[in-house]
C-alpha cells in the first residue's frame, strides 16, 4: 500500500522544516512508499520558499501554494484532491499532530478501518473554553443531523474510498467536522495527549470559535428553521389566546384604557424575535447565494506537481509514487 500525507502550511516557517523531519523518519520506519503533500495556504513569511527548499531535496515532498489565503479546509480538500495513495493521512504542520502516531494509524488501517481518528485530550486547556467545548457538543449532536465528537479534528487516516467519498461532497462552505462524520465507513477513535500550541497564540479565538460553531450548526441541518416556524405558532396560539381574553374582558367589564407596558413590551419582543427569525433565514440564504456561484475553493499559484497528474476535481489514482 501507499500512503499519502495532506499537511495545510498557513506561516509555518518556524517548524515546517522540523516537521518534515520529525514526519519524515517515522515515514521511512513504517518501509512503505509515501508522499507528503504540503499545502501552502497562502502564507506570507517563507513557508512557501521552505517547502521549495524540502522538495529539492526529497523527492517524496510534493507542494501546492495558493494564491492568497482560503483557509484550512480549502487547503485539505486540495490536498485530499492531489494524494495519490491508498490511504491519507491529514496532519498539522505546527507538530501538534505527533507523527509517531501514524504507525498506530497504519495498523488500524490494516484490520479494515476507513478512518481512524486521533482524538485529542483536553489537558491543558482552559477550564473554560473545555466547558464551552462540552456545552456546544452536547448542543450539536442534539441537533444536527450528523454525530460529533468532541476533541476529535483533522487529524486522521482516511482509505482511498473515503477520500474519494469527501470529494465527492463539492460543497463550498466545507465543515470538515462534519464532512468527516457525514461519510460514514468503518471509524476508529483512539486517544493522543494533547501537545500545547507552539509558542505563537492559537487563531482560534472566542469569536472564531463562535462563528464555526454556527456553521457547524447550519451546515447539517435546518432545524433552526423547524424552531422559528415552531416559535412563530407558539406565539401566534398565545396573541389569540391573549385576543380571546380582552375581547372577554371588554365585553363584561366594559373597554378600558390599554396597558401601555403590555404594549410596548409585545412590540419590542417580537420585533426582536422576528429580526433573530430573520437573521436564521438570512444565514442560510447567505450559504445558498455563495454555493450558487459555484466558484473554485482555491486558485494555484506555484507547485512541484506534474501538470499531467494536475486534476480538476478527482483524484489522480494511477499516478506513481517514489
Ligand atoms: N492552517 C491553514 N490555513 C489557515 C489556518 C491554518 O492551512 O488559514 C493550517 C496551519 O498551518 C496548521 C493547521 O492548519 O498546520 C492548524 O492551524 P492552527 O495550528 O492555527 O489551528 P489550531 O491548532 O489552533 O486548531
Ligand atoms: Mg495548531
């Protein structure tokens, strides 16, 4: 069998050579033949002339550089899409990832698994992005139509078929987390410690990981549509329940002043309520106006790749490896 690594580079300049070679020498003790596809994602510091650097002298290495930054899933789905092996392995090139661990993968991969996934502990951690982590879990396997699992990312073994399985899914707002779970195949957890972000501050701040917790809740479902039309006949039932009542009132005790409280309390709670309403719709006509464009997830700017072996949208299966 062949294997083949999808590593996104975005500024990785301090470690992407360290990686390799960290990466590299748990490869060659494995004795199988592999390729190690990194992806620039568009950086600005070297990483790019780094990995040129890598290629010259390893004929395993093979880059793809974009033209700008498009973000960590545009850079596995290139990635995904130029691996040429039996199975893929996706890593971080920030050595959070430990390599020793693609052994352990490879044996999960020969007692038949499609996937086999690194699940990362939460030692480490602030306590309070864990229970954020805990409560949005909870709260996304209620809803969505797919399962997730806490602590579990981009770092994993995927067979041919479920490569070819991911690709398959063309979407534009690509959420790995759940592409991964939405394919389904034989999986395999197994546990890793997690290794503390080197030196340079996590990108995931509170607010990123607000936005993508959002996605991963609109990209799976539209129960948060379901919940606005359940809202809106819950409301509607109450104002008639309410209407019912001061018709009543009216008629035996006689019209008096409205309350003006009771007034302007239903006014701003329902315009609230509809704008939030709206804004559920909005975000969703939001994902349809952008996967109608239909436009490509990334632009190429520079790679060592043969043209040949270059493909639209699959894979190139027949290409060899070193
Ligand atoms: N990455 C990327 N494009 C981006 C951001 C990150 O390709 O826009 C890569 C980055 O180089 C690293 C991996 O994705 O290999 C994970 O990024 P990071 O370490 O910032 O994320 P975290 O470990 O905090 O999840
Ligand atoms: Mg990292």
């Amino acid at each position: 069998m062949r294997l083949s690594l999808v590593v996104p580079c975005y500024n990785e300049v301090e470690v992407v050579t360290r990686f390799h070679e960290a990466l590299s020498r748990e490869l060659v003790a494995t004795g199988r033949p592999y390729e190690i596809v990194y992806v620039d994602d568009g950086s600005t510091d070297g990483t790019l002339d780094e990995l040129v650097k890598l290629a010259a002298a390893d004929e395993a290495v093979r880059y793809l550089s974009f033209s700008r930054n498009f973000g960590k899933e545009a850079a596995m789905l290139a990635g995904l899409r130029y691996a040429g092996g039996d199975a893929v392995v996706i890593m971080d090139a920030d050595l959070q990832h430990p390599p020793e661990l693609i052994g352990r993968m490879l044996e999960q991969y020969e007692r038949g698994f499609d996937q086999v996934i690194a699940r990362r502990t939460r030692t480490g951690d602030p306590a309070t992005r864990t229970l954020f982590a805990r409560t949005y879990y909870w709260l996304i396997n209620r809803w969505a139509d797919v399962e997730l699992v806490d602590g579990v990312g981009d770092f994993r073994l995927l067979s041919r078929r479920a490569v070819d399985g991911l690709l398959e899914l063309g979407e534009y707002n690509r959420f790995s987390k759940g592409l991964f779970a939405w394919i389904g195949f034989e999986s395999i957890l197994f546990e890793y410690d997690n290794v503390k972000q080197p030196d340079r501050k996590s990108r995931w701040t509170f607010r990123r990981l607000l936005e993508y917790g959002l996605d991963g809740l609109l990209s799976f479902n539209n129960r948060p549509l379901r919940l606005a039309i359940y809202v809106g006949l819950l409301l509607t039932a109450v104002a008639a329940g309410y209407a019912v009542w001061v018709i009543v009132n009216a008629v035996l005790n006689g019209v008096q002043m409205p309350g003006y409280v009771t007034l302007i309390a239903a006014i701003t709670g329902l315009g609230g309520l509809q704008m939030v309403m709206l804004g559920v719709i909005g975000e969703y006509i939001g994902r349809i106006y952008y996967e109608t464009k239909h436009r490509p997830h990334y632009l190429l700017k520079q790679s060592n790749i043969d043209p040949i072996d270059r493909p639209a949208t699959q894979t190139p299966r027949s290409r060899q490896l070193p």
